[in-house]
C-alpha cells in the first residue's frame, strides 16, 4: 500500500487544519492496512523533520536520519508523529512493515528553468539545504521502498543526488553554515540531505538532474 495523499506542505491550510486532516488520514491508512492483514505500507514523509526551515543551524552536514526529529511547523510535526505513530503500530505487530520516505522539495522537469536564478541569492534555498527531488525520481523510490523486505519501521530521506545550485555545495556550507560541523568531503554539487542509507538499504540511485534541462 502506498499512501501519498493529504494536505502536501506547510501554509495551504490553516494549522489546526492541516494537524486534523494530516493526522487522521495517515491514522486511517495505517490501521485499514492492519485490519486488511497488508504487511507492506509506504508512505510520504518529509524532509521538514530535519529542522526545516533551517532558521538554526543542523547538528551536522550533510543531515541525515540518525538525529532525533526537529519539527519546526504544524506540518513537520504532523510528519513527525506519523512516524511516531508507524513505530508503535509496527511494536504491534511484528510482521508490518512500514517505510516512511522523507521526500524533499518534489520538482517537475517544467520548473527547472527558474533554477539558474537561485545562484544569485545563496540564502534563497538555505532553509532546505538546496535540496529537491526530481518527482520521477520520487517514484522510483516508492518502488523501491515496496520492494523492501524487512518488517518494522523505517524512514529514508529522498532526495536528488546534486543540490539546485550551480555553487559548490563545499562553499554553500562555507558561507551560510560556517559553524556547523562538515562529516565528510562534499562532491562538487552532492546533496547536503544525505542519501546514502536510501542508496546501501533501497538501493536508491537518483536518475535526473535539473542540469539536462538548463
């Protein structure tokens, strides 16, 4: 089962709105897939639990799963509780399997256009890190995800290989985070939103890049 639906980002609907209709689809989804005896649930997560919009600073680049949630909105907490909500549901029953996919800013081949423009302003698309995730890209990581056999609860962040920006993704970091502690070298433009457990447990390998479309 995948479950994508509900309200997809921060400020469409008033906050007490978007915590209800969040909250309680996810909650439905879940348990009809319990009650329905399916063992297999893949659902779409956020990056914001990361600590998006990065307002303060993340604990460590690039940011991965390993640090404890830091919701900065209504939405990101909403996504953080679904996951709380998936782990105890799986506690339940040993045999469901739930993968949460910490999607990062979901971009179309149309709106790489504007792309070239965020070099003019690094401070632009600091709040995510510079990440986004070709929607094609996106799908292929939900089949993979399906295709995940372990039980228990997981979630994975989703993200493009490259960040949107034609900057070195070292001199980003240099300049808008300089405090902040780097954990390995950076490739030219490699996502700050690691992707390396998707890539070693889903065997999760981007395929776009905005580049072929500038």
């Amino acid at each position: 089962m995948v479950h994508l639906a509900a309200v997809p980002a921060p400020g469409l609907m008033a906050d007490s709105a978007t915590f209800h209709h969040n909250i309680a689809v996810t909650y439905n989804v879940f348990q009809a897939a319990r009650r329905q005896g399916i063992k297999k649930v893949v659902y779409a997560s956020s990056e914001t639990v990361l600590g998006l919009p990065f307002a303060e600073d993340p604990p460590y680049i690039p940011v991965d799963e390993e640090y404890d949630a830091r919701p900065e909105s209504t939405y990101s907490l909403v996504k953080h509780l679904e996951e709380q909500m998936a782990a105890q549901m799986c506690r339940w029953d040993a045999s469901l399997s739930i993968v949460a996919l910490r999607f990062s800013n979901v971009m179309h081949p149309e709106d790489y256009a504007q792309f070239p423009a965020f070099d003019a302003d690094a401070t632009a698309r600091r709040w995510n890190l510079w990440g986004y995730i070709d929607a094609r890209d996106g799908a292929i990581a939900v089949a993979k995800a399906l295709d995940y056999e372990p039980s228990g609860f997981e979630s994975f962040i989703i993200a493009n290989a490259d960040t949107v920006m034609s900057r070195t993704s070292a001199d980003l970091v240099a300049v808008q985070f300089p405090r902040v502690q780097v954990t390995k070298e950076l490739g030219e433009h490699e996502t700050l939103l690691s992707i390396d457990k998707a890539r070693r447990l889903l065997g999760y390998e981007p395929e776009h890049t905005w580049r072929e479309h500038v």
